[in-house]
C-alpha cells in the first residue's frame, strides 16, 4: 500500500511512471511503511485504541473460551442477581449471565463492523472510483443519485429498510450497508479527481495502459490511504447502528447476545436491575472509542505531510 500522491505534499510527481516502479521507488517503499509504523507507534492514543481494537477481535475469536456459561441458557434461580465472584456481570431476568452475553456480543460486533463496512467499501469504493475516473455524464448520474440518497436522513433510510426486510441479522446489514456507501462514493471520488490531475496519469495514458489497469494498479493505490482511515472511522458507526436497530427490535433477533438487544431486554429493569443494559452498553461506548482513537492515529501516521515531523 502506497500513501496518497506524493505531488500533493510537495514531492516530485511520478510522471515517468507508466506500467512498473523504479528501482529507487522499490527502496522508498519500505522506507516509507517504516516512517508510518513510526508515527503510528508514537502516537499514544493510537496505541491504545489498537489494544482496545485488538483485545475486541481476541475476544470475538476466543469467546467460548472466555464466556463462563452459555450465553442463552437459562437459570430461574438465579433471576437478576447483582454482579458477584460467580456471575461478575450479574444474571439477566430469565438467569442468563450477563458476563457470558457481552463476551459473545463481541463477536456480532466485529462480524457486523467487517462485513457492514465491506459491502459499503465494495459499492461506494467502486462508484467513486468510476465517477472520478471517466467524469462528465458517468460521474453526473453517479453523484446525482448519491445526492438524493444523502438528502434522506440515514437513521430513517436504515428504519425503512429494516422494516421492508423484516428483523434478523442479514436484513440488518443489507440495510445498514445500503447507507453507509453514501459516504465511500464522495470520498474517493474526490481524491480520485485530485490523482487525475497528475502528469504520471498522462504518462500511463500515453503508454497505453488499460483504463482497468490503470484504475486498479496506479490510482487505487494512491487512495487507499483515505480508504482504510475511513473504513477504520466508519466501523463504530456501524456498531452503534447495529445496536440501535436492534435495540429497536429490527436487528437481531432474541435470545441472539447482540449489544443493542441486551440494552433493550434490560431496559424495563434499570432501576432495580441496572447491570442488565449497563455492562453492554459500556462495551459498546469502549469499543467505539478504540476504533476513533485507532482511526485518527492511522490518519495522521499516512498523512504525507507529517512525514517530515
């Protein structure tokens, strides 16, 4: 993966590159990889936010391992008992540990984080990429119609959907994923228009390069920096979607462990059983601070123009 452009930041343009690297650019390479792992690495914030992140995915991977029960059995003598050495969550009101429930939460989360943001990076990624590239009428129908999908209220377009699809977990990323591509389409569409500018594009052009390699092997790579900052940031977003729909009854369906349902099945006991929706939607909020804090510090570790500090 290579950083945006460098003619942005005030270094040479490639513009004698056409189909293969330079030697000398082979070098760079590792270098430059070597100078974001740097400013990645002194990046506090951005530590913690990847121990968060890690410990999240550790955590969806090794559930069974971690969970002391079985998220969905039942036990009636051990209703809404308050967080202890054995329960250290506490117990639901149908005796389900809490503890258990959030630890296999994790798992829905990461799956609905990665596989949400994928088809949006897949639809929207494309979309930019093709209105950026060919322009005029390609790109005014494209940016049209993202237009009108921006002019209706993502949380209504996402109500809808869920509610046309029926609850469960595959209408939740459909219709999750049907809002978020907005978002990918403008980015790299405009960071698309901005690598077009450059002379290397004219030298590719020129030698004769396809528009899909050209595409694919010289002006993806130069906006895959915005790309996975964006997808990083847009990654608790989906989270808190998935919970809110769930929560609302149109995501996933009970006894199913998903964060935004076990704060609704708690949400009727919060002053006698408040550890029901607590722990969850601590987890929740945890969560999304890791990844915001892990997406600004990849924001500014592939900045270009900190390569210098």
């Amino acid at each position: 993966m290579s950083d945006l452009q460098e003619g942005r930041s005030g270094r040479p343009n490639r513009s004698d590159e056409s189909t293969t690297q330079s030697p000398d650019e082979e070098t760079q390479l590792p270098s430059r990889r070597r100078k974001v792992a740097g400013r990645l690495i002194r990046n506090r914030l951005a530590l913690l936010g990847s121990g968060i992140v890690l410990a999240l995915v550790l955590t969806a991977l090794f559930a069974p391992y971690i969970a002391p029960y079985d998220p969905v059995e039942q036990d009636y003598a051990a209703l809404e008992q308050p967080p202890s050495l054995e329960h250290p969550f506490g117990t639901d009101t149908l005796g389900r540990d809490v503890f258990s429930r959030v630890v296999f939460g994790a798992k829905y989360a990461v799956f609905l984080g990665l596989v949400i943001v994928g088809f949006e990076m897949l639809l929207g990624v494309t979309l930019g990429l093709v209105a950026g590239y060919y322009g005029g009428m390609v790109e005014s129908v494209i940016m049209r119609v993202v237009d009108v999908a921006l002019s209706i209220p993502g949380v209504v377009l996402a109500l809808a959907i869920a509610g046309m699809l029926g609850g469960g977990l595959i209408p939740l990323v459909i219709a999750i994923s049907l809002v978020g591509w907005r978002g990918f389409t403008r980015l790299v569409r405009g960071d698309v228009k901005g690598v077009m500018e450059e002379e290397y594009i004219d030298a590719a052009k020129g030698a004769g390069v396809s528009d899909a390699r050209l595409i694919v092997q010289h002006i993806l790579p130069n906006v895959a920096s915005s790309i996975i900052v964006y997808a990083t940031l847009t990654i608790p977003t989906v989270i808190l979607w998935a919970a809110g729909l769930s929560f609302l009854g149109m995501g996933v369906s009970p006894p199913t462990p998903e964060w935004g349902a076990l704060i609704a099945n708690g949400r009727g006991e919060i002053d006698d059983a408040w550890w029901i929706s607590t722990f969850p939607g601590l987890a929740i909020m945890v969560t999304v601070i890791g990844f915001n804090v892990l997406g600004d510090g990849l924001r500014d570790a592939l900045d270009p123009r900190q390569s210098e500090l």
